[in-house]
C-alpha cells in the first residue's frame, strides 16, 4: 500500500473535519497505474497517526480496523477536468454522470469525459462556506418523467437553511424546468456550515435526505430535539411529504419527516446493493468520524456522546462516548478522514469491491474503501492518497468504474477501473 505523503498528513492535521467546500489545488498528475498487492494476509491499520483522544472504542475493531490491498490491476486517470467546485454526482440511464457545482449549476459529464454547458434554471443558493448547490438525484422514472431532485443551501428569515428542490430536465439539457422547493429543513439558522445535503432513495420511491446541525453551539442541541429537522436523516415522498411509515408519524411536537436523529453533520448516505440497509457517514469534531447503520427512529448521539473532541481541544459536552438509548457507530476515525460522499460497490468490473464501502475524504485526501461482512468493518484501504487532493465524492459509474471528483476550483473527476 501507499504510504500518506507529508503534505497530506500534515493537511489533516491542521484541517481537522473542517469542509470547507473548496481548495486551490490545481490538477492532479497524469494516468497511473496500481500494481496490485495480494491479501493473504492482513495488513497494519492504515491509520499511523496519534489519535487525538484516549477514548476507548465500544468494540473491537470500532477503530483503526487492519488495512487491505486491492489485488486488481486497475488504473486511475483524469477522466474530467474543469469542474467549479463539484459536490454531488449521479448516474444518467445512458452512462452519462450528471453533477452539481458549488455555485449553482449543473454539468452533464459524457461517456468521454466531455464536460457539458452549465445547465441554470435551478433556485438561487447561498454558496458562503459550505452552502451552495450540493447534492442530486434522479427520478427512478427518469426515462419517462426527466425530473431530477437536488439540495441545497436556502436563504431566509433568520439565515439559511438545508432544501430539496425539484424539476424537469429540459429535453435540450440546458435548464432544469419548472424547479420549485419542495422541502425546507426547519429551522432557518444563520450559520454558513453544516447543511448535511446527502439524498438517497429508499426502494420504495422516497428520498432520505440528511441535514447538519449547522455546528453552532447554539443549534447543536437541535440534533436531539425532535420539533426541528437540523442533525437529522429525514424521508419524504417525491413531493416533499412525510412518509407515511415514518417512526415518529402521529406522535404530537414531533416533525413526522424525521427517520433518525443524534447526527453532525451527514454528507454521506448509501443503500447496501444486498441488505438494502440504509448506511450512514458523517463528520466528527477533532476525531470522531462515523459510519452508521441507520435503523428507523433510532438516536445517534450528538452531541451527546462522540469519539472526538473540540477543536479547542476541550470534550463535547460531558466528554463521554456511551449512553444507554443511543446507538455506537459501526466505525470511527481519529484523527478524521472528514469523510462527504459515499457508495456502495456492486462488483460489476472489479469483483473484490462488491459490497464494499467508497467514501470520499476531503481532509484526509483519499478515497476510503471499507470492506464490511455482516455489518461489520473488516478491512480498510486507500485509494488516491498520492494525488494531493481533497475529495467530495464518489460514485460507481454505469460502466463499473469508480470516479471520484476532488473539492476545489479548478477540479478533476477521476476514473478508478480497468
């Protein structure tokens, strides 16, 4: 495996979990190629670095998991350049990637790798530091219907506030038609960080939605309050309603859009390919990472209890990392890989990765790969380390490729495959 350069270790040091959305790196170096290393064997934990608590883990193997080593000869080139701040991809029916930028644009990225004309229409964002247009989803019926869901970073009374918008993918490609906001995360709180903004369907034709709890001190408790939809991963209908079988529907003062609750800040929500199991990642203080397993109606945490710390370096809260009622993370870092983006690989071009877990990290300028046996955290490598970039997120492209696409101005989409 590829050891961390300098540059890199001492960027996550100094950065923490902060995601600002972009850097000034340039592009990264040309095409290479992995020689591949066997795995008869576990390898040391990936993770050299001190951590930055002495908290214990709740389980074995809640932490600093034994690395692995893809065996596949695969090969990573720059598949897109050009990009302004990208934030979230998805697939086209026809293999095509459609991504959102920072801004409040959108780009169809071809089979090629051709970046297309910004695609406007879309509502107007507020893209001050982490806000903007973030992540994007299409209709399971998009061969008939063209619609497409987003979020984004919403102005209003009292400051912003994490929403899902709706349109038509106008048959041109180059407006999005009818766009309307069918869903605002109550409440409005003036704070530029932390809108969560992950969208993942639910098999049924609903979208779980993640939001942050902004990061202020002020809103933090708001991830435990359920009369507020700030911390938590939310479900609605295409329309922007609860779902009917939500766990808290019909419960008075609870909002009934709320599936799960105790989260900081969420940029990363992905369906299991077998279990169809809803997985979770979000991002800790200085230290405290996690993957989660998100079962309906249950707790997560924060602020409660967390593997990290301030980045003062003082506890959060009562400093303490267990409480009957709440639920552990299957998985953590500390230090933190601030991971965004993930996906699940189902195994259609590199066999060894189906089931396995893609995360993008953006302090820890990598490409995370989980490996994950009966909802547990077995194995962890990663990807892209000598590339020096950040990364927001990952998908798995129609043609069983992997791409990820880095957090910056002047951004590349890379492609991970054979």
């Amino acid at each position: 495996m590829k050891n961390q350069s300098i540059v890199s270790l001492v960027g996550m040091l100094m950065l923490g979990c902060l995601s600002f959305a972009c850097s000034s790196d340039d592009e990264a170096t040309p095409p290479t190629e992995n020689p591949g290393t066997p795995t008869d064997s576990l390898l040391a934990p990936v993770e050299t670095l001190p951590p930055n608590t002495d908290y214990e883990p709740a389980f074995e193997g809640q932490t600093r998991i034994n690395g692995v080593a893809t065996e596949t000869e695969y090969q990573v080139t720059e598949f897109a350049t050009g990009l302004s701040n990208p934030w979230g991809m998805t697939n086209l029916p026809d293999g095509r990637i459609l991504l959102t930028e920072k801004g409040g644009t959108m780009r169809i990225i071809s089979t090629s790798g051709q970046v297309s004309n910004a695609i406007t229409g879309l509502p107007s964002v507020n893209s001050s530091g982490q806000g903007g247009l973030l992540d994007v989803a299409i209709d399971p019926d998009f061969t008939t219907n063209r619609l497409v869901y987003w979020t984004f970073s919403l102005n209003g009374q009292g400051g912003t506030a994490t929403a899902v918008g709706k349109g038509r993918l106008a048959d041109d490609e180059e407006t999005i038609e009818n766009a309307e906001v069918i869903y605002t995360a109550i409440p409005f709180f003036n704070s530029t960080l932390h809108y969560g903004g992950r969208l993942a369907w639910d098999g049924d034709g609903n979208l779980f939605v993640s939001t942050g709890e902004r990061s202020d001190l002020a809103s933090r408790p708001e991830a435990q309050e359920l009369d507020a939809a700030l911390g938590k991963v939310l479900r609605i209908t295409t329309d922007g309603d609860p779902v009917a079988d939500n766990p808290f529907v019909g419960q008075q003062g609870i909002l009934p859009e709320i599936y799960s609750y105790g989260h900081r800040n969420p940029q990363g929500l992905a369906i299991h390919p077998t279990t169809g199991d809803l997985w979770e990642v979000e991002m800790g203080p200085r230290g405290g990472d996690e993957v989660n397993l998100i079962s309906a109606g249950d707790d997560y945490g924060w602020p409660t209890i967390s593997y990290g710390i301030e980045y003062s370096g003082g506890p959060i809260g009562e400093g303490i990392t267990q409480q009957e009622g709440m639920e552990q993370p299957e998985y953590y870092w500390d230090p933190v890989v601030s991971p965004s983006g993930v996906t699940f690989y189902t195994g259609s071009l590199i066999s060894e990765w189906t089931n396995n877990l893609f995360l993008a990290g953006l302090s820890g300028q990598h490409v995370v790969r989980l490996v994950i046996e009966d909802n547990a955290v077995v194995g962890e490598e990663r990807l892209l380390e000598d590339e020096g970039h950040r990364f927001r997120d990952v998908l798995e492209g129609v043609d069983g490729a992997l791409y990820a696409v880095t957090d910056e101005e002047n951004a590349t989409l890379y492609r991970i495959g054979l």
